[in-house]
C-alpha cells in the first residue's frame, strides 16, 4: 500500500483555530477522562449497593435487583446511549424535557453519555460484588451476628472490605471497560478522544496519523491506570492479609 505519512499534521493548526491537532487530541482525551470518571462514580456506588442488596434474605430486593441487572446487561451499550440521548427526555415533564433538549453543547451530550455508561457498567460491578460476598465463608456472617452486629454493620465492617479486596483486580479492568467505552458517545455527539480523531481525519485527511495518535493516546492512559491499580491492589491486599491473620493468631 503506497500511503505517505505525515506525522507533522499533528502540528498544523486545527479549523477552529483553538490549536494543534494534537492540541485536539489531547483535549479529547480530557472530555474522555471526565466521561469515564464521573460514570465510573455512579456505576462503583450503584454496582456495590445493588450487588449487596442482591446477597440480602430479602427476597422482593433480590429479584428487583436482578431484574434490573438483566435489564441492562442484556441491551446493547450503543442501544442504550440512543435511548438516554433520544427517548429518555420524551418521557420527562414537559418543561423538564424542553430543558434537556435544549442544555447547550457539549454538555447535553456529556449528561446522558455519563448516565448510560455509569448504569451500563453498574450491572457488571454489581455481578462482581455480588460473587466476591458470596466466595466469602458463611462464618463470616455468623460471627458478626454472634458479636452482635446487625446485618447491615456486619456487612459494612465484616464483608464488604473482604469481598472489595478479593474484586480489585476485575473491579480495575471494568474502569479500564470505561474508559474504552467512551468512545461510544461520539455516536451522541460528545468529541470525546475518538470523536475528534475521526473529526481530524475529516478536516486532514490523514485517516490513518488520525488514529494512530488517538491509539497511543489510549495506550498510554490505560497503561498508567493498569500501574496505578496495581500499585493500588498491593497496598490494600497486603494490610488485608494482615488484618486477616490477626484475630486468629490473637485467639491462639
């Protein structure tokens, strides 16, 4: 394939005048990182609430948390960002739906983009919860019963921190899910890295610097996030193992 690289179009000054291509990019990759962080928020508060409420003796709790659980696991991610975009405001009040229709770029894009992803990704991370409460012993709900902690302070101070150290590792990789799945919202109108790799492509003509600069660009960002949560597991785990062994040798 004959195609001659320019790798200086990064450099050239992109149509709105606002800077370089790549000046663009990385802009992008801001509006990419607001996304995933604010979704990943509402999916890790939601996720852990819904995933605990699912190990519950309530029997009503359980089945509504697994239908909404099957509800949005089962509905495709790109489905679901025209529905928050498109449908969800037809639904609203009135004057409410007026209002949302009419919030000014990008952030009327931004909102929906962030509520879709945080609850498209709520359904996985409250599965890994729910299977971290349920890898632990049955002892341990006992003994907190036996010590006189109700249910919901044997889950806050027995349970939930065991099981949240036994989910880091997959917990990481959804929020790396995140931050690739990001990229969805283009679809809404949201220049977010992707968006504006494929805006500069459409400005340069340059399809393949274009992506090539917006694929590094993720590279990096996830690799510095796969460092950091590593750096993060070996801080909780280890504290954790201690914490683990010390009432037992303490019993000795």
């Amino acid at each position: 394939m004959n195609y001659n690289w320019n790798w200086k179009v990064l450099l050239e000054m992109e149509p709105g005048g606002t800077g370089s291509y790549l000046h663009y990019l990385v802009v992008g990759l801001g509006w990419t990182l607001a996304t995933a962080l604010a979704a990943w928020i509402i999916a890790l508060s939601l996720g852990a609430l819904i995933g605990t409420l699912r190990t519950t003796s309530m029997q009503w709790v359980v089945r509504a948390g697994n239908l909404y659980v099957e509800i949005f696991r089962n509905v495709p991610l790109i489905v679901q960002m025209f529905l928050w975009f498109f449908v969800v405001p037809e639904f609203l009040p009135k004057a409410l739906g007026d209002w949302v229709k009419q919030v000014p770029p990008p952030w009327g894009s931004y909102i929906p983009a962030v509520l879709c992803l945080g609850i498209f990704t709520s359904v996985r991370v409250a599965e890994q919860v729910r299977a971290g409460i349920n890898s632990l012993p049955r002892g341990q709900r006992m003994a907190g019963t036996a010590m006189g902690l109700t249910q919901a302070q044997a889950y806050y101070h027995v349970i939930l921190p065991q099981a949240f150290r036994i989910i880091l590792p997959p917990i990481t990789s959804e929020f790396m899910n995140v931050i690739k799945n990001s990229s969805v919202a283009l679809t809404i109108g949201l220049l977010e890295l992707t968006g504006r790799a494929r805006a500069m492509q459409e400005f340069s003509f340059k399809v393949f610097e274009a992506f090539t600069a917006a694929t590094v660009i993720y590279l990096l960002t996830n690799l510095i996030v796969v460092l950091g949560m590593r750096a993060l597991e070996h801080k909780v785990r280890v504290p954790g193992l201690i914490a683990a062994g010390g009432p037992a040798q303490a019993g000795h």
